[in-house]
C-alpha cells in the first residue's frame, strides 16, 4: 500500500492510496463470531478461547441461523437447468438427473430484462431498470449483484451460496469451517453474533437470561439479518386523491 503526503514547496496535494491483489482487511470468521456471542453472554472472558463443546454449539446455531435468513429473505425463482447456466440473483438452479453441468456465479447482472416473445407462459422478468434510471443514457447495461442476494443449487447438487458486496464474492453458505469467513457482509459481524447469543442461550446450560443491552443488540441484529436486505423493495409509486 502506498500513499502520498505534501508535495514541493510545502503545498498540499492530494493523498492516493494503492491497494495491491489481495490485500484485504481481516474478516470475521465463525470462531470469532462465536467468541463474542459468548463474551456477550458473560460467559467467556475477554483473552480466552470457547471450548470445544462451545464451539460445537457455536456452529450449530450459525447454521441454524443461516437456514432462517435465507427464508426470512423471501422466496427465490426456480430455474431448470440442463446444461451449462449462469444463475441470477434469488434463483434456486435444479439440476434434472441425469444432466452434469456447471453453475456460474454472476458477478454482474442485466440492469434490463431480455424479453422472450415466445414466452407464451408470460412470466414477468425478474430485474427490471429502476423508476427514473439513466443506464440507458450512461451507457450502462449491468450493475453488481445487491449485497446479500443469494443463489441455491438442488438436484443432483446442493449448495447455497450469498453474495458479499464488502469483498465482491460469492461465498459458500454450506459446510462452514470454525476459521472460515461468513457468508454475510462484515458490517453485520456484531448482529450475527447477537442473534448467535439468543440461540445459544437455549443451548448451552447455565446461561442467563441477556442484560438489557444484549437484548437491545439482538432486536437490532434480527431487524438488520430478517427483513430481506438482498431483495429489492418496490417501487414507490404517488398516489392522487
């Protein structure tokens, strides 16, 4: 990384910061999620590690977690596909037996709808362009998928992947390592590890009911993680009395 201060002659200028691949800030990880629902609970100390029964827990309400945001997110467009298929933002792809293929993950998405006019079955396009959009003027055409959409894969395969915008990837929501990152945006770290502390509060034995502030963080965490952040809300249209 490399930046730039004054310039000749004591004058300010401006400051350019170079970011190499690969260089990334740290990013939560499901231990350390764990960790701090724990702390939260009073009943880990700051400095020590979960144990082993802990951290079973741990992951076993994060899954649990992750099953209940991906419903609360509302429901996803079903695709059958037979060959090769790059998936679109909250499709769930069935692979028909006995057809071998490869998903691709978008990293951009069609700001306009392809219309089929042999679609006799009228099915209304997913994407369609804002109210007041100026894509077409800009000479845009596609923008990044919306933080925390998600793609589903059954059939013949299983998988469940959510798009991160902070890191632009899409990342595996199933088979979860203690070490690996999270599926969700860093920015929602401490509300997942709130809504991890309600659950393990249920799990593990001895703990106490949550202290005011807990319980205010969890309120905000499900408000955050529950209300379909990653689908697009409807327009607003005026209304004339």
């Amino acid at each position: 990384m490399t930046s730039r201060g004054e310039g000749e002659g004591g004058d300010e200028c401006g400051i350019g910061i170079g970011i190499g691949a690969g260089e990334r800030a740290e990013m939560p990880t499901c231990r350390a999620i764990i960790g701090e629902a724990l702390r939260a609970l009073k009943a880990l100390a700051p400095g020590d590690d979960p144990d082993a029964d802990e951290l079973a827990a741990g992951m076993e309400a994060i899954g649990e977690l992750i099953l209940d945001i991906h419903e609360a997110r509302g429901p996803m467009q079903d695709v059958d596909v037979t060959a090769d298929y790059t998936a679109g933002e909250n499709q769930r792809c069935r692979i028909q037996a006995p057809f071998t293929v490869n998903i691709t993950l978008p990293n951009a998405i069609q700001l306009y709808p392809r219309i089929d006019p042999y679609d006799y079955g009228f099915t209304a396009p997913m994407i369609l362009p804002s109210p007041g959009s100026t894509g077409s003027a800009d000479g845009l055409s596609f923008r990044q998928p919306r933080d925390g959409t998600r793609i589903e894969i059954v059939g013949t395969s299983q998988a469940l992947f959510f798009y991160r915008a902070d890191i632009n990837q899409w990342l595996a929501a199933t088979g979860l390592s203690l070490d690996g990152e999270i599926p969700f945006n860093a920015r929602y770290a401490s509300a997942l590890g709130a809504l991890t502390a309600e659950r393990l509060m249920e799990t593990l034995p001895g703990m106490d009911e949550p202290t005011p502030g807990l319980a205010r963080r969890i309120a905000r965490g499900a408000a955050a993680m529950l209300l379909r952040p990653g689908t697009a809300r409807d327009p607003v249209v005026a209304q004339y009395l």
